[in-house]
C-alpha cells in the first residue's frame, strides 16, 4: 500500500461576525456640531428648542444683501438703538464656541427679537452706516476735489493748429468755471437741477407710518374698474329740470323720426 504524500489541503476559517454593534452617528447641526451641543447651547443663551418652533430663516437674505453675517453684526454693533443694543448684549455674551453653533435666529430669539424686528433694526442700522460712511467720504475728499476743480478753471491749455505750432491758449476749462462759480454763488443754480435726498426725513416718514397703525384696506377692483370707467367716457348729467317761465299753454313740438 502505496503512502499518500500529499498534503491534505487547509480548511478555509470563515470570518467571525462581529458581535461588536455598530456606532450611532450623530446627527450634524452645522460646522460639524450635534444636536446635542446645539441644544446645550441653546439652554446657554436662555431659550429651547420648542422657542425655536416656527421661528422664519434670514440668513439667507442676509448674506445676499450684507455678504455675511460677520458684517451684519459690525453694523449692528455700530448702532444705539434699542434693539440693536439687546441683540449685541446677547451676542457678546455668549461664548466662541455658542456664537459658531447658534445660528443668527438662534441669537436674536434669545435676544427677544422677531424676524421682523431683526431685519428692521439691522436696515435702520445699514442706512445710518451708509449716510454715515458718505459724509466722510465726502468731507475727506472735497477739498480736493475743490482744488482739482479750481485748477481746471485756471490751467491755460497750449492751441495746436494743424502744422503743430502754438497759436494761442485757452483761458482755462469753461465747464470747471462754470461749476465753480455755480458752486460759489455768482451764478444762480437752475431750479430743475436741484435734486434734494433727506435721509433723516425718509426715516421719520417711515417711522410716523409704523406707529399710526394699520392702513385702511385698499380699494376692491370693481370699484377701482368703475371709477375708471366715468372718467373715461364722462359722467350722465341729469336732466335738466323745466324751464318755469314757460307758457303753460305752450304747443307741443312732435319731433319726427327721420331714417337715415
């Protein structure tokens, strides 16, 4: 009997299953914070997740118009009015780590403010930053702008003929005299060209219009459709009434129907 030199072939081990159960992952709020540390931090500034409820997004809106949410709270943090001031409390007092988890609705709801209140405090906050940043550009630079214009209006420019040779110069730029001396008063200024922007009383127009409470609804459309209509084609006049001084016993006029 021959010996079998052959080597048997090895069993193959199966993989063991792991018996270890798979991890949560948790879920993500932003800037890879859970719903845990949000909730944390929201228990932090004052408020819960039931105050959240129903609460409008403006980050949108904000980053489209400002560019960031950074720059809405420098302008906000520029202002004093009273709203302004409540959300920077808020804002100020919370840590790094909660201004990075709480979002900006997060923030102005612990701050006791409305989507609304919030968009129209961070507006009112814009405008006076922008008047603001005008007029000191305007003032910087007016002086020199005044010195550029005045030397325009005296700098006499070489005449060149076609042969390239001076024959003259002129007597300064005719327009920089002219804005000059309608600028100093010794011209008098067109009443057309006027154009007058008073911020300060757009803002109280609007104000006023806030605090008179609600307008009256508009006029519906049929009415609006038969206004239009009288005074398109007129208004019908009533006839007039019988001439008193009139004879009583007056013939009668019959009118004949004549076909055309």
């Amino acid at each position: 009997m021959e010996e079998q030199n052959m080597a048997s072939p090895k069993k193959s081990k199966s993989p063991k299953s792991s018996s270890k159960p798979s991890k949560k992952v948790p879920r993500l709020v932003s800037n890879g914070h859970t719903m845990k540390h949000h909730a944390e931090a929201l228990r932090r500034a004052g408020i819960t997740e039931e105050d959240m409820e129903g609460v409008p997004s403006v980050t949108s809106r904000i980053r489209k118009a400002v560019g960031s949410i950074d720059l809405a709270i420098e302008a906000l943090s520029g202002d004093d009015s009273p709203r302004a001031i409540a959300f920077m409390e808020k804002y100020n007092s919370l840590s790094k780590t909660d201004k990075i988890v709480l979002s900006i609705e997060d923030i102005f709801t612990a701050a006791g403010l409305s989507a609304r209140d919030f968009i129209e405090v961070l507006t009112g906050a814009l405008m006076q930053q922008s008047a603001d940043v005008t007029k000191m550009l305007v003032s910087a630079a007016q002086p020199k702008v005044v010195d550029a214009t005045i030397q325009a209006a005296i700098t006499r420019q070489p005449i060149i003929n076609k042969k390239g040779e001076i024959v003259g110069e002129t007597m300064g730029d005719i327009k920089a005299q002219e804005i000059f001396h309608r600028a100093t008063g010794f011209l008098p200024t067109p009443k057309s060209a006027q154009t007058t922007i008073n911020l300060q009383q757009l803002n109280q127009t609007a104000n006023n219009s806030r605090n008179e409470g609600p307008c009256d609804p508009p006029e519906s459309m049929d009415d609006f459709l038969l206004d239009m209509q009288d005074v398109v084609k007129g208004r019908i006049l009533p006839a007039p009434a019988p001439d008193s001084s009139s004879p009583k016993n007056a013939p009668e006029i019959e009118y004949l129907d004549v076909e055309a």
